[in-house]
C-alpha cells in the first residue's frame, strides 16, 4: 500500500452475515478481521460504523516514512 504517514485509509465493506444484498458470505472479509489485519501493519482505527449492510472502518497510518 502507498500512503504518507498519517495518512488515512477508509473501508467501506458488505459485513460478513447473510443479507438480501452483496456477495456471498463465505467472500466477505469481517469488521474485526480487517481491523486486525490493519493494526498488524500499524494503522490506528479512528472512526468505525455499523451501516445496515456495510461497515465503515477509518484508519490512520503510524507507519514511518
């Protein structure tokens, strides 16, 4: 990933449970599975939102340059 550091990373994703909507659940990556998969690489979640079919998840990167 290229991103200045303190920069910002925002994902928007299908929440991983079955809805009449989106791509099979077995596909869909979980709100916690993609937080931890950005702390593992040094991002800090700032802003996380449960929508009706979605997940919003804002991180900001503490990686140095």
């Amino acid at each position: 990933m290229v991103l200045r550091p303190d920069g910002k990373a925002v994902i928007v994703d299908f929440k991983k449970e079955d809805t009449s909507l989106g791509p099979p659940v077995a596909i869909r990556v979980s709100r916690d599975h993609a937080k931890r998969l950005f702390e593992k690489n040094k991002f800090t979640v700032l802003k996380s939102k449960e929508l009706t079919y979605h997940y919003l998840i804002v991180f900001l990167n503490r990686n140095p340059v």
